[in-house]
C-alpha cells in the first residue's frame, strides 16, 4: 500500500504542476457584477459571447504567441436592497486576489460600487472596462486625478450623455406639440438622481415648467402619490428613470389611473421585446430609451452581427430579451481589449491603458472611441461614437424614434 | 372632491388594505400558536411564482391556479412546522431563526433558478378603474379592499364561531389547559401555520397582479408584517387592523406631502419608537402582563 501511494505521488504532483500551468496560459478577464439582475447577466453571456469568438480565431496575439481569452466571474449583489458597497467591493477584491484577472470587464452595476471601486482599480491597477455603471463622477474623477484613475475605463452610456438624448427628445416634443409641463417620478439611486438632476435643469432653461420631481426608494410598489399630482397639474410628459423590477408598476398604474401625459424616459421591465406580452399592452404608447444598442441594433453589420451571434449562441428567446442597458458595451469591451493586447504586445497595465485610449473601432453600440476621461462619447450620430435609441411601443412593435439617422417615425400621441 | 385629499383617502385605504392583506397571516399564525413564522415572505414569494407556474407550464385559468396555490402553500406551510419548526418548538429564538432560514432559503432559491427576469405576471381581476371621490382607482386595488375586509370578518368569524377556531384560541390562550382538554397543540400550531401560510398566498394572489413578481418582494412582505403587527400588537386582530390603518395613511400621507422616499421610514420608524414607548403594540398585552407577573 505504501509503495503505491509513493508511486502515485510524482503523477499527483504533475497533475497539480499541469492545473495551474494550463490556466497561465490563458488569459484571465474578471466580471465582477450584479449576476442576479438581466442586465448583470445579458452582459455576462454578451462578454463571453465575444471571448468565444475570438478562441475560435485562436485567441489574442500577444507578441509571438496567440492566448486564449478566459472569463471568471463573481456575483457582487449590488442591486439588491440592503447590499451595501462594502460588500459588493469586498466580492470584486476577492476575485482580484484569488484570480488574478489581467483586465476587468462589465464591472459595478451600481454607480454607487462604480465610483468606490474606481479607487480598489488606482491601487490594484490592472485595466477596467466599465460597462453598465452610469455615475458622471467616474468622468469628474478620470480629469481631476488622470494619473491615479487611468486604468479606468467606461464603454456604456453615462448620466451625462443620457441627459443629452432624453434633452434632445423633450425638444422635439415642444416644438411638435407644444408641450411644456414635466413630471419626474426616479429611483433614489445615484445614476437615475444624476440623470434627473441634469435633465431637470436644461428643461428648466428650454422653458418647460417641472410640476414635481419624485425620488422613489429601490423596490417601491405605489407611485399614486406622483401620478394623482402629476395628472392634477396638467404634466402633458412623465418621465420615469427606473432600473428596478418593481417598477413595471408604474406602468399599469399611469393606465389604470388615466394620467393623460405621455411616458417617456427608462423604465427597465418595459425595454425588452417580451414586455408587451409581459403588459398585455399596457405600455402601448410609452417611449422608452435603450440606453445602448443590441436590443434592438443599429443598422451596421458589426452591431447587426453582435444582435444575431447572441441570438445563434443562447437561443432566440433570450436574443428577445436582451436588455436596454450593459449587453452591447460588455461584447465591445472584449474586443476592445483584445486589440489593445495585441498592439501593446504585452499584458502590462500602463501599455495596455496607452492603446486603449488609442482604440478607434466600429463596435455593436456604433463608433468606439475614448474622451480624455475615458468615456465612449454618447450622442446621435453612431459614426462619431456610441447612440442610445429611444423605441415607442406600438401595437406591440418598437418603433425607433431617436436618433433622427435611424428613426423608423416620430412619436405618436395616439395612446394618450 | 378630486385633489391630493381625497387622493390620500382613497389611497391610504388601498394602502392601508393592503398592509392588512400582507400581514394577515403572520399575525393569525403567531395569534393562534405563538410561532413568529419568520418564513412569512418566502411563502408569499413562492405563492406568486407557483401560481404563475401552474399558469404557463399547465395552462390553468387565472382563478383555478390561485385555488390551487393557496391550497399548495397552505400545506407547505403545514410541513415547514412538521419538519422545521416542531423539532424546536418552544425554544422561540430557535423558532425565529429556523423559519427565517426557511424564507431566505425560499427566496434565494427562486433568485438562484434565475426567476429575476421581468417575464413574470398574474393578470388582474378587472381591467380598468372608477372615480372614487373623483380619484381614479383601478378595480384591483379595489378588490383588494374588499379581500382585506371580507378575509378580516371571515377569520373573526372562524375564530369565534366554529369549533376548529375556537380549540385554536384555547391553545393560544392556555396551552396546557387546552391539552387538557383535549386539543392536542403539535395539531394546532401545524394548523395556524397552514392557514397563515394559505393567507400569505391569497395576499399573494391578488397583489401581486398590480406589477410583476420579483425576488425582493419576499423580504418586503416580510418586513410590512412586522411592521404592521409589532405596531398593532402581536396577538390582538384589531391592533392589526389598527396597525394596517395607521401604517397605510402615514405611508401616503407621507408619500402625498412629503415625498415618497420618506415612506420606507415612516414603516422601520413606526417599529423604533413602538418598541420603545410600547413595546406591546398599539393593542397588545404581552409585555404588560409580564411585567405584571
């Protein structure tokens, strides 16, 4: 018996040598984010989507050799009431130090975790591209400190640019039908306070008067309070900005309580295909935002081709159901770092940062290019950086009505 | 009349009604066998996901799915006792922390089988809605109203007027009278914690079609619970309805004149200072009948 263990020991001592020498040659992309939300997971299978597109291609050039992508993931639970973001940042450091993930993509779905593990990111550093936190201070943070944050790196939408787009589309309905009374019921959360705060002052200087402007704790279930004021002063536009479950809600109580005002803004259960099955039609003529491209993709071959690869790779019923927010900007960020290591020639950190800022590609969220604070500029035109896209639901069809380059009509008043 | 009076009215009422819907069946159950079933919003969660199952995957009309989960939940709740709660009975720390587990387990597990997307719904009673003092008010929250009152009358009555009920309050009352007499309390509490877990699914069942069914709303139902019932009074039905009513107005009045954000204090608030001024609730007698003994 002993001469059969000793003999077994050399075969387990190759075999724990072998593990951890496969592993290093792969290279390791860590996803620390929210998995028990859609958008947590959408950009996980979105990011793992791209790493197998390029395994398939043999992997990454790295200098003379070519390296697979591999991807390892914790939960963090950051949306879930009670979750504190010391929790959520002690989730991200612990798949850091067991890891060892060369770069980070995805990231903080909570702008909160956003803004505090940008500082883990300045003391650790290793690249991170950021792809669902919304937080404007991650941009204020990047210009004041360049030095400190410039591992730091964001491919999704932020407040900022948001404001822009949901600033453009108020525009368009004052000049069209003359309104200028607002609502604002949001999340008391960071990035949807952020967007309302912005959005509320360059109304207020287009001329509209803001009748209420409502912060609703994560997991609110009655909003009667702000429609019962919002339809006594004569709000002509509701503009909700929810990421939470609960806030579907929202939706059949503005019907059931006959709030004459049209709903434009973001409400997270009322953006995927499967909404007005999930509705039965109570969202016919809301205007939603997707904040970037994939649910429905812009009309480029690469944005296309991310929209259908999801659908080949997990079914046509979860392509159906790719959320609004995370799933376009997660896939970019692989391939944007894939071609930073390949022309770095290198995993180091500062190298990679350095072609990284240099990226200009076309991605699924439109033209991939980074501001001096690390930010893929968001606006209308999907050749000079990322588009949002607004859809109107009608007759249970998302009708693109923002950006005007590739809006399929103008939005309607038909439901009111 | 229209306006944010009458809106705080009308409102406070479905509020109020609907508080009184969600903490029903953890009072009743603590009411009856002093067990605090802390399993409460576990049960209310799996409620809605399991009517919302029998719906799509066996294609069972609305009303039929919801016959059939009160009763699912119902026995449920019965087994949770039997194998969780009856090996610990009378440690009541033990009780506390076995039955939380048992909710937590239930919620995770739904949240770990991925039911976090925005697919699941139960349809409304009544599409559309009246004026109510020139409010609009759909009919489900109406309909919640008067489930809240007939459910109240009908447990009242259960509890007053029938054997069953009766040998349930002896127990509650005095559980080693109760044995002597023949009740038998391992029956008993299984019973209450059967009806409470029954109760949880018809609170379920008709609240759940305002919106869509999510993970967190088990904790939710959970904390309005003890909301409602350490403010009313563990053991009294109409410290409870107080409770529900007091909660349900100062949450929209809070909600009407304040600003929504607020109303999630007003709810941990009413526990602070209840527990500290009185620890027995509005109407509750525990804690003075200790001190007197």
């Amino acid at each position: 018996m002993r001469r059969s263990l000793a003999a077994l020991l050399p075969a387990l001592g190759m075999l724990l040598a072998a593990g951890p020498a496969r592993a290093a040659d792969n290279i390791v992309l860590g996803v620390p984010t929210a998995l028990g939300t859609i958008e947590g997971q959408d950009s996980l299978r979105a990011a793992q989507l791209a790493v197998k597109e390029i395994n398939e291609q043999g992997g990454v050039q790295v200098g003379a050799v070519k390296r697979k992508l591999e991807i390892v993931s914790i939960d963090t639970r950051e949306a879930e009431a009670g979750v504190p973001v010391t929790d959520a940042l002690a989730a991200m450091e612990k798949l850091i130090t067991e890891k060892k993930p060369a770069a980070i993509v995805v990231g903080a779905f909570r702008s909160e975790v956003l803004v505090s593990a940008m500082d883990m990111i300045a003391r650790v550093k290793i690249p991170y591209l950021c792809t669902i936190g919304m937080s404007p201070v991650f941009d204020d943070k990047v210009g004041a400190e360049y030095e400190k944050y410039k591992y730091n790196f964001r491919l999704s939408l932020s407040a900022r640019y948001l404001v822009g787009n949901l600033g453009k589309t108020m525009s368009f309905l004052k000049t069209k039908y003359g309104f200028d009374k607002v609502y604002f019921l949001h999340q008391d959360v960071a990035w949807a306070k952020g967007t309302i705060g912005g959005l509320t002052k360059v109304m207020e200087g287009a001329g509209w008067k803001v009748l209420g402007s409502d912060p609703y704790p994560t997991g609110s279930r009655d909003f009667s309070a702000s429609l019962t004021k919002a339809k006594a002063g004569g709000a002509q536009v509701v503009v909700p900005m929810f990421d939470m479950p609960e806030s579907g809600v929202l939706v059949k109580q503005a019907r059931s309580m006959k709030v004459p005002a049209l709903v434009a803004g973001f409400i997270s259960p009322a953006a995927p295909g499967t909404a007005w099955a999930t509705f039965k039609g109570d969202i016919d003529g809301l205007v939603n935002f997707l904040f970037e491209p994939g649910a429905i993709p812009l009309p480029s071959a690469r944005s296309r081709h991310f929209t259908e690869a999801y659908g080949k790779a997990y079914g046509e019923e979860l392509k159906n159901r790719i959320s609004g927010h995370g799933p376009g900007p997660s896939y970019d960020a692989v391939y944007v770092l894939a071609g930073a290591i390949t022309r770095a020639g290198s995993l180091d950190a500062d190298a990679l940062v350095k072609e990284i800022e240099k990226t200009d590609m076309e991605g699924a969220v439109g033209r991939l290019i980074f501001t001096k604070t690390h930010s893929v500029p968001y606006g209308d035109d999907p050749k000079a950086g990322g588009a949002s896209i607004a859809f109107q639901w009608r007759q249970g069809k998302r009708v693109v009505v923002f950006p005007e380059a590739i809006a399929e009509g103008n939005i309607e008043l038909h439901a009111r | 009349m229209g306006g944010l009076l009458a809106s705080t009215l009308v409102y406070g009422l479905v509020s109020s009604a609907t508080l009184l819907l969600t903490a029903l069946g953890f009072s009743l159950t603590f009411g009856l066998s002093g067990v605090a079933n802390f399993a409460h919003g576990g049960l209310y969660l799996l409620s809605g996901f399991t009517a919302w199952l029998l719906m799509t995957h066996l294609h069972l009309p609305f009303l039929a799915a919801a016959a059939a989960t009160v009763v699912l939940v119902g026995l449920v709740g019965a087994l949770v006792y039997r194998v969780v709660v009856m090996p610990v009975r009378g440690i009541h720390l033990a009780e506390v922390i076995s039955t939380f587990a048992v909710g937590v387990a239930i919620i995770e597990l739904f949240r770990w089988l991925g039911f976090t997307t925005y697919d699941y719904v139960l349809p409304v009673l009544v599409e559309d809605g009246i004026d109510v003092l020139g409010v609009t008010v759909d009919w489900q929250r109406l309909i919640i109203v008067a489930v809240a009152l007939v459910l109240t009358l009908a447990l009242w009555a259960f509890t007053h007027w029938t054997k069953i009920g009766l040998a349930l309050r002896g127990m509650s009352q005095d559980e080693y009278t109760a044995l002597s007499v023949g009740i038998e309390s391992d029956w008993a509490a299984m019973l209450s914690l059967a009806l409470g877990a029954g109760l949880s699914a018809v609170a379920a069942m008709v609240l759940f079609p305002l919106g869509i069914i999510s993970i967190n709303s088990g904790y939710d139902a959970l904390l309005v619970a003890l909301a409602v019932t350490v403010l009313g009074g563990l053991e009294s039905t109409a410290g409870m309805i107080i409770g529900s009513l007091v909660l349900g107005f100062a949450v929209t009045l809070t909600g009407n004149y304040v600003g929504p954000r607020w109303g999630e204090v007003v709810y941990l608030g009413a526990i602070v200072v209840v527990l500290a001024v009185r620890p027995s609730g509005l109407l509750g007698k525990s804690k003075e009948l200790e001190e007197r003994v």
